[in-house]
C-alpha cells in the first residue's frame, strides 16, 4: 500500500538547491572529460577502436538503469540512502576505471560507474518536485539543463587541459575526486526532501503497479517518449558531428571546439529561457517551439547530406537543433513530474532511462555509411524529431482517472508566476 504523500517541501537554504543541481553534472562529465584521451586509452590497452568506444557506451547504459533503479528505491527509501550509495560506489569505480588492466574491465567499471552516476541525476530531479511546484519547479528544471550544458561544455576542454599533465588513467582519478568533493558536499548541506509520510510501501509488486499508472497517463508517457526521441537526435549529433566537421569540412581540432562550445552556449540559453517562456506564456506552447527548432535544425542537417551545401548551413543547423533540445527539455521534464509528486522517484527514473537509452540507441546509426558520410546523421536526427513530434500528439489535457495526478493545468502560469 502506499502512504499519503505530503505536500512539497520548501528549501531552508539556497544550499539545498545547489548542491541538487549539482548532480547533474555526473552525467556529461563522466561521458565527455576522457574523451580527448580515447585515442591514447585505445593504444595504451592495445584494444581496436570499436571496443574503445564500447566504453562510452557502456557508460552510457549505465546512466539509463541506474537511474531506472535508483529512482523507485528513492521513493521508497528516502533520497538521501541511494543518493550516498550511488556517489560513493561513483568514487570507487571511478578509480576502478584508472587501475583497469584491460579493455574489457575498463568496459565493465564505465557501465558500473554510469549506474552510479544515475543515481545523482534522478535524485536532482526527483528531489527538485519535492521542494518546487508551479513556477518554481519550471525555472529548477531550467537550471537544470542550463547547468548541464555548461558542463557539457567545460568536460571536453577540462580534459584536454588535464591531458597535458597526465594520461587517461589520470583523468578517471579525477573524477574520483570530483565524486569525493560532491559525497563531502552532500554530508555537509544535504538533508532528506522526501519525508517519511510520502514515502511508497509494498516493494516491487509496488513499483511495477506505479509504471503502469505512469505508463497508461497520456500527458506522461507523450513527455518521455519526446525527450527520448530529441535526445536520440543530440547523441546523433555528439557521436557523428566530429567526424562531419573534422573529416568533411576540414575543421582542424580547435575549430571543432569552438563548434562545440558555440552549439553548447545554445543549449544553455535556450534551456534558460525555455524555463522563463513556460513559466510566463505557456509550458506547451514553449515545447512545440522547441520542437520545431528541432525540426529546422534536423531538416537542415539533412539537406546539407543531400546536397553538399557549405560549412555555414552545417554550423547553423547543428545550433538550432541543439537549442531546440534544451528549449523542449524544462517544459518535458515539468509536464512528466509536475502530476505525480508522491512518486516523483520512479517519474525521474523513466524519464532519465529514456534520454540515454534512446541516445545510445540512435548514436550508431551515424557511422553505418562510415566516417565520411554526412547524410545518415541528417537522416537519423530528422527521423528522431519527427517521432518526438508524434510524441508528442499524445500530450493532451486529459489524463487517465484512475492516476489521479496534480493537474498539469495548474502549471499554465502566463500571468501568474510563482515568487
């Protein structure tokens, strides 16, 4: 059975709320601040290509089930069990990952690490609905995905710096520590958000019935579905981008990461101003303009494989697909757990499961026509919008009755922000 849930809790310090956004930085910088190094992990553990790359992938599946574990257990639990476990078991297979003798175990530590890591991103999220509702919840998960492209940002060029000084094994030792400074950080201004009268009971026959009423809500599964859809079209872009501009365009390694910088400032903006439209005009509104972006950005990227048109029309395209991701990301995320506050653990954990799964999903597909073809990533990232789009048809004002969820309306705050 399941105990009444209380009311969100309002934060007694900014503290709280930053050390939560925090978190979300286990998820970019544990995908991008080794990659600089991949060529020399890849000579160094004598392992072909392919099987270097298993080791992003690896981390990236872990991503997606650890956040499919971590958030019913924290609903069950409190937030405060899983979120120690998952940073502390993120520092030791952090360094498990630098002593690894093989490529094979480096695989198996990355997919252990990403399970770790899991757990801090959907307790950010699942924490932030216990402590904001209304305009307040729209504008934390705007912090969120502005935070998480300034850290997509700084991860690349944060390695390439840390490169210089020493090798790959190096790196994951610095994560080790930046896992170290955040398990210290949460002893010291972390305190349980989920209190103990709106915690769930009954174990797994429990959670299996809490994913079949997520599931069967319209407006729910409609929002996941559309960020695991729009996300599959950015891992397109982060996992065949560098091969376009690099091996077809000539960009030399520092313009590529100007390219980069420039489409992760983007993300960022655009994830802040998408949190401030939704709060002011309107969430849905603010999500089919992300949603169109995205399909311009992907359109564009697709005539330019068609035709072979200039560097411009690439960088460009790259930029409005990237913005309108971030642009459809704080409305998704305040639609799929605005309604369901008494098990905004397991809400976060398919909501999460779904941006990396469907990433790692679409990802290889760029490759199939090798490094020098640029038409299947405009092929998989228009493919991936149009199915977000039809995603997207199923966001309607009607939920099932039998979910009773907080209404999503009371989220429409045009005239009326939360202060």
């Amino acid at each position: 059975m399941r105990n009444p849930s209380s009311p969100a809790v309002q934060p007694d310090s900014r503290l709280l709320a930053a050390l939560l956004l925090l978190l979300t930085v286990f998820g970019p910088i544990s995908m991008d601040l080794y990659l600089p190094v991949l060529p020399a992990l890849t000579d160094e553990l004598g392992a072909v290509t392919s099987m270097a790359q298993l080791t992003v992938t690896a981390c990236l599946i872990g991503l997606a089930l650890g956040q499919l574990v971590a958030g019913p257990l924290s609903d069950r639990f409190g937030r405060a069990r899983p979120l120690y476990v998952g940073v502390f078991a993120y520092v030791a297979t952090s360094l498990l990952c630098a002593l690894s003798p093989s490529i094979e175990t480096l695989i198996a530590a990355r997919l252990v690490q990403g399970l770790a890591g899991g757990a801090g991103i959907v307790i950010a999220q699942a924490a932030g609905r216990d402590l904001y509702s209304g305009g307040q919840l729209i504008r934390y998960y705007g912090r969120m995905t502005v935070l998480g492209g300034l850290a997509a940002i700084v991860g690349p060029l944060l390695g390439g710096q840390l490169a210089r000084v020493t090798d790959w094994r190096g790196l994951f030792v610095f994560l080790a520590v930046i896992g170290a400074l955040i398990l210290a950080l949460i002893a010291f201004g972390y305190r349980e958000t989920l209190p103990q009268a709106g915690r769930t009971a009954g174990g797994f026959a429990q959670t299996g019935r809490d994913f079949r009423t997520l599931l069967s809500d319209r407006v729910f599964t409609g929002a996941v579905l559309l960020q695991g859809f729009v996300n599959a079209a950015l891992f397109a872009y982060l996992a065949g981008a560098t091969y376009v501009l690099q091996g077809i365009y000539g960009l030399s390694p520092q313009q590529y990461a100007l390219v980069f910088g420039l489409n992760s400032a983007g993300f960022m903006v655009f994830g802040y101003l998408a949190g401030r439209s939704s709060e002011r005009w309107s969430v849905r509104g603010t999500l089919a303009a992300g949603l169109a972006m995205c399909a311009l950005g992907a359109l564009g990227l697709l005539a330019a494989g068609l035709w072979a048109l200039p560097l411009a029309v690439v960088v460009v395209s790259l930029l409005v697909m990237v913005s309108g991701v971030a642009a459809t990301t704080p409305p998704a995320t305040t639609l799929a757990l605005a309604g369901y506050p008494q098990m905004a653990g397991t809400a976060s954990s398919l909501l999460g499961m779904a941006r990396f799964a469907f990433g790692g999903v679409a990802a290889p597909f760029v490759g199939l026509a090798g490094a020098a073809a640029m038409l299947p990533l405009g092929i998989v990232t228009v493919v991936s919008v149009a199915l977000a789009a039809a995603s997207c048809a199923l966001i309607t004002r009607h939920r099932p009755r039998t979910a009773q969820p907080v209404p999503v309306d009371e989220l429409e705050l045009a005239a009326v922000p939360t202060r």
